[in-house]
C-alpha cells in the first residue's frame, strides 16, 4: 500500500502537476517566474549557501541524470574500481557541499529578520524538503555503498517503467525506509516545483547578461 503510494501515486501525481500547472503560472503570472532576490537584503551568508549549494546540487543532479539517460555506457563506466572509487568520492564530495550550503541558506532566512518578511510558507517548505533531501542523499551515499552502481539496476529501471506507463515497482520496493524517503522527497519536490520558486529550475537566465542593470529604491522618507 505504502510502496503503491510512494512509487506510483506520488510520481504520477507530480508528473501531472509539472505537465498543467507549470505552463498555467507561465502564462498566468510570468512576474513571479523567478527566486525573488533577496541579495540586496543580505548578500554575506547568501554568498556562502547559495554557491555551495548550487556548485554541489547541479553536478549531483545531472550525475541523477546520466544514469537514467544513458544507463548502458554508466554501467560500463562504473564496472571498474577505479572508476566506480573516483566517482563516488567526487559524489560524496559535492553532495555534502550541497548540504552545507542548503543548511547556510537555511539558518540565514532563520536568523535574520528582515528575511523572514519576505520568506514565505512555500519559500520554508521548500528549503526544509530540500535540505532534508540532501540529507537522505548523503545518507543513501555512505551507508549504502555503492549507490551509483546498484541505482543503474534499480532505480533506473524502475523510473524507466514510469515513463513508458508500465510502473514495474518491483525493483525498488524491497529497499530500506531512507531510499523510499529519498525518492518520496523527490517526487514531492516535483509536484511542488510549479507552486514554489523552485520553478526557476526551467528558466535559463541567459538573458539577464544583456538586461540593464536593476536599480533599488527603499520606500521610506
Ligand atoms: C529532487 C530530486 C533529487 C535530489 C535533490 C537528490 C539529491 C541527492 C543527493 C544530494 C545525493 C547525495 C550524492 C552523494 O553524496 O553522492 C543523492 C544520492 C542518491 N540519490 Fe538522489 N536526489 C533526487 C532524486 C532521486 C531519485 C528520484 C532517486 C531514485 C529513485 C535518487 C536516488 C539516489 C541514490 C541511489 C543516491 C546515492 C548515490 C551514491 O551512492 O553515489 N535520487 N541524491
């Protein structure tokens, strides 16, 4: 039930949401297509967890990525020791540089006020779930070596089986409770991606490189 739920339910769910809501807000709203600078609020702390996290979660992700694209050619990279120790190691490297970063982000919207008035529920939601995410995904790396291996013969599959509507959860529902809250975070974070300012994910700011710069006003006298 529970593994029909998370492995089903909660990816199918969030599929739907990113496939209709996300074009909606694009057309319905484009103002808020974007992560709502608050640099020019506090530019210290936002220095040390945004870099970290994105130079961690970006190389992470796109690791994600490569195993679902391209799982023949990761199998056959991975299958040697020297390979498979090289790329855990960098892995581990930048997913525990994510979290340091995620967590910086975290205490700095905590522990500075001005922030919290611009820190909405979602803005919370959003940075809890990711940073818990981080920590399921660290945890997943050390405990239950050798992830990038086994994922290609397990998790691929499985997400293989939901693209092609044949939803074959068989071969992630025997893996401990930590996995399943990994990829539940995950699915999760998908379905919440249209709602949230995660949705800057799916915009490329090429174009700020030619936008003139953005001059700030305080509205006090
Ligand atoms: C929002 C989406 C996701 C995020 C932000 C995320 C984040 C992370 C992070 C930070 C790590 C640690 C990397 C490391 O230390 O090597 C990790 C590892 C891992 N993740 Fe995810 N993840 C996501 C989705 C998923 C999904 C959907 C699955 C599979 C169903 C998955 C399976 C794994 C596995 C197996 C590992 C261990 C890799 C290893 O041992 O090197 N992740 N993830």
């Amino acid at each position: 039930m529970l593994n029909n739920f998370i492995f089903i339910v909660l990816p199918y769910a969030a599929l739907a949401l990113i496939i209709f809501v996300t074009p909606y807000r694009y057309f319905s709203n484009r103002l808020t297509w974007s992560a709502y600078s608050t640099q020019f609020l506090e530019r210290k702390t936002l220095f040390w967890g945004a870099n970290p996290w994105h130079y961690g979660i970006i190389p992470v992700l796109a690791a994600h990525l490569l195993g679902v694209i391209f799982p023949g050619p990761m199998k056959a990279f991975l299958g040697n020791e020297f390979n498979l120790l090289v790329f855990e190691s960098i892995g581990l490297a930048l997913g525990l540089f994510a979290v340091f970063g995620c967590l910086i982000l975290t205490l700095r919207r905590v522990n500075t006020p001005l922030l919290k008035r611009v820190t909405f529920a979602s803005d919370w939601v959003l940075l809890y779930l990711l940073l818990a995410q981080s920590l399921t995904g660290v945890y997943v790396a050390t405990f239950m070596r050798w992830g990038s291996q086994w994922y290609l013969h397990t998790a691929v599959p499985y997400l293989w089986s939901l693209l092609t509507f044949n939803p074959q959860i068989e071969y992630v529902t025997d893996f401990p409770l930590v996995f399943k809250l990994h990829a539940a975070g995950a699915f999760v974070i998908v379905a919440l991606l249209p709602f949230t300012k995660l949705v800057h994910m799916l915009y490329l700011p090429f174009d700020f490189l030619k936008d003139p710069p953005i001059l700030y006003r305080w509205r006090t006298k």
